[in-house]
C-alpha cells in the first residue's frame, strides 16, 4: 500500500459554490451512459447478511447484475432502468437500508472496518442522531465522518469530522478534529457520537455565515474555518465536557489486506472494487451474519464460515498476499461514463493477467482522474484520444504491458489527487 496521505489543508480562500452537490443516492438517481446509477449509503460499512442479500437481488431486479464498492464504503448499483426508483426504494426500504428522504445523501460516515464494539456503537448512534436531526439534512452528499477506533486507518481519508478513540479495545476518552486541523476537542467516548454532529452543525452556521454554500471543511475560508476552541464551547453549551488538545500527533494503520493477521476475521479484496451478484451471494453466505465494506474496496467478514475461504477464492475474488490487485484501481471508464476515451477496467484486467506486478497503478479513463487513490506512490495510467499516457508519455495501447513492466521499479513520485467525493 502507498505511504499514509498528507492530510488536506484548508484553503485561504473560500470555495464558492452557486449549486448543491450533484451525489447520486438510493433515491435521487444518477443518469450514465450505462443506464441510470444508484448509490446506497453503508454508514461504517456494516451490513447484516439479509441486506447484503438484497442488495444483490437489487441488482439483478433493477441494474445489470453487479455491484461496486465505492472509496467510502458504500455500495453502488449501476444499469438501472428508467422508472425503477420506486421499486428499489421500497426493496431498499424493507430491509432497513434507506432511512427518511431527506437524510439519505447525508449518512457517509467511514469506520474502521476492524473496529470492535466501540466503534459499531459510534456508528450506530451517530447515523441515528443525523437521521433524527433537522440540521444535518442541509450537509452535501460530499460531508464525511470517519470514526477510527485509535490505529488511524479511516482518519486518514481526508474526513471533515473525525473521532479517533484511544485505540483497538480501549474506550474511556475520545477525540474530535474539525478538517484538517493540526488541534482536537477531548470528550468522553460515550459522548462522541453526539459531538460529531454538533461538529457537523457547527460547520453548517459557518457555512452560511460564510455565504458560499461550501460543501466541506476544507471550502470554507480562513475568515469562516471551524476553532477547536470554539467548538469546545459549543459542547460545553449543549452539556457535553470538552477540552481543547493544541496538538495531536495522529496515529497512521495500513488498511487491512487479505489474509492478514486479524484474528478470525477475513479480508477479501475485490478486484477494481466490481463484482456480480453471484459473487456477491458467495460473500453473504460465508460471512457468518456480517459484513463491513471498507473504503479500499474490500470487505471483511468477521465471522466467516470454515469452508468461506476456499468458496470465496473459486469465486474469482482475492484473499491471498501477493495478488497483484493489491495494486490495480481504476475509474468507471467505459461504458459507464461518457468522459472516458476508454475501456480501462477491461484494460487494466488484460494487463494484470499478462504482466502481474506491485507497482501501484491507477487507471483513468480522462485527465480528471476519478476515484484515485490518495497518497504520493501511485503511477497515473490515463488515457487519451490515441491510447495512454504514462508519466504523461505517450505509450500505444498494444505497449502497455511493457510499459508498466519497465516502469516496475523503487519510485516516490508527488501526484495530487482530485478533491475527495
């Protein structure tokens, strides 16, 4: 995995935002070349095996028959028929997975995926107290809370609220961040859900004090950027015991990788984040009543069957070291989008399985870059009108294996991604 990602500083000056967020949901559908797309938030990507089960059925009912995980841990389901959003709304509806119209968008709440009991607790009340709050449906489809559990694998991922308990089984005190700030507010653990709300409501007034519609912390400006200081007030005001931590030293845990040493829990990878409801099923049925998607495109099962393993890995799907999908990604491409010059989930697959390697490659259908990974160790495959560019050099798509073959070598290199969705 690429070296932990710099955390985003604030801007100077604010984002000015004349529209709100245009993120696809469960309800508001957005229209692709492939057919419409439906993006079902995951809060802390917990799944019971019965809604992972109908989310399959929702893509083989409504969509083409796959589902992607997405770099927040949601799940998304592509090909969908024009007029079918009632009908997903009410299979969705049934088994628990979308909450009230109105708050659908906003439940992007990241988690750490090995996260014991603490932590599904955090998630749980924090995604019942946004639903139960007025205020909170006004945040962008783009707002993200992280709840990591201390080892910092989550509030790595750029989040506009982060709450970083003491660490792996260890409850007591918690801490909250505003952005990227280089300070926390301190709070009881118990009380961490409800902070990171008021942290989220907190940003809201500064929005529209502001006037620039900003969708995240990041956008709001330095005259209008959220104080640690003052935000402790804010707890103190609503009856929540907050101290202010001038400097905090975050911890950095590499995401979980298949067959890592996580007790009986198993990390399965799913090659370019894509898999069919066949494949699907297999993880639901395996998974011992639970699963939790992770931002990195994987899913841990917690409690897995004996025989999952070997069902899994004939699936098609990775739960070995030294896959080299350890270190593929790649955007939508075609024929999902209509910004891509090309296939590039179809040619990255063709490539994998002729010259397997470790370089981190990101494939890219445009210069835009969707869906790049943070982080500084990734090699930018993009492609072009007349094939790819690698280190923006020309490369002929019947050369791309051996471009990458040569290019498989020590490098640090700066690439900046685009700004987080």
């Amino acid at each position: 995995m690429p070296p932990q990602p710099p955390s985003a500083a604030s801007r100077d000056e604010p984002v000015i935002r004349d529209r709100g967020d245009a993120c696809p949901g469960a309800l508001r559908l957005h229209a692709a070349d492939d057919g419409y797309l439906a993006r079902v938030r995951i809060p802390g990507g917990l799944l019971t095996t019965r809604q992972a089960a109908v989310l399959g059925l929702a893509a083989e009912r409504f969509g083409d028959g796959h589902l992607e995980l997405t770099s927040r841990g949601n799940v998304q389901l592509r090909g969908l028929a024009d007029g079918c959003g009632a009908g997903l709304a009410e299979l969705l509806d049934g088994a628990g997975l979308l909450p009230a119209p109105s708050h659908e968008r906003v439940r992007n709440i990241v988690a750490t995926p090995l996260g014991g009991s603490l932590v599904v607790d955090w998630v749980r009340e924090l995604d019942r107290l946004l639903c139960a709050s007025t205020r909170a449906a006004a945040l962008s489809g783009r707002f993200l809370f992280a709840l990591d559990d201390g080892r910092g694998d989550v509030a790595a991922l750029d989040p506009d609220v982060t709450v970083l308990g003491a660490g792996p089984g260890v409850s007591g005190r918690a801490l909250v961040r505003l952005g990227a700030a280089a300070d926390a507010v301190e709070v009881d653990a118990a009380d961490a859900p409800r902070a990171a709300l008021l942290a989220a409501e907190y940003f809201l007034d500064s929005a529209d004090a502001a006037g620039n519609r900003a969708w995240r912390v990041a956008e709001l400006g330095v005259e209008h950027a959220l104080e640690a200081r003052e935000f402790a007030l804010r707890l103190g005001a609503a009856g929540i015991a907050a101290g202010h931590r001038p400097e905090v030293a975050w911890p950095y845990t590499e995401p979980p990788r298949p067959w890592g040493e996580y007790g009986a829990g198993l990390c399965v990878l799913l090659p370019l984040g894509r898999l069919d409801s066949a494949q699907w099923r297999v993880l639901a049925e395996a998974a011992g009543g639970e699963l939790r998607v992770t931002p990195w495109r994987s899913v841990i099962l917690p409690r897995a069957a004996a025989d999952g393993c070997d069902r899994i890995e004939a699936a098609g799907l990775v739960v070995r070291p030294g896959s080299p999908w350890l270190s593929v990604t790649a955007c939508t491409g075609q024929p999902g989008c209509a910004k891509s010059l090309a296939d590039v989930r179809a040619d990255a697959r063709a490539v994998v399985a002729q010259s397997p390697g470790d370089l981190p490659v990101h494939w890219s259908g445009c210069a835009r870059r969707c869906g790049h990974p943070r982080g500084t160790a990734w090699v930018d495959l993009v492609a072009t009108p007349d094939g790819y560019e690698l280190d923006a050099r020309p490369v002929p798509h019947t050369d791309l294996a051996a471009a990458l073959t040569a290019a498989r070598r020590p490098r640090t290199r700066t690439t900046t991604p685009p700004p987080s969705q």
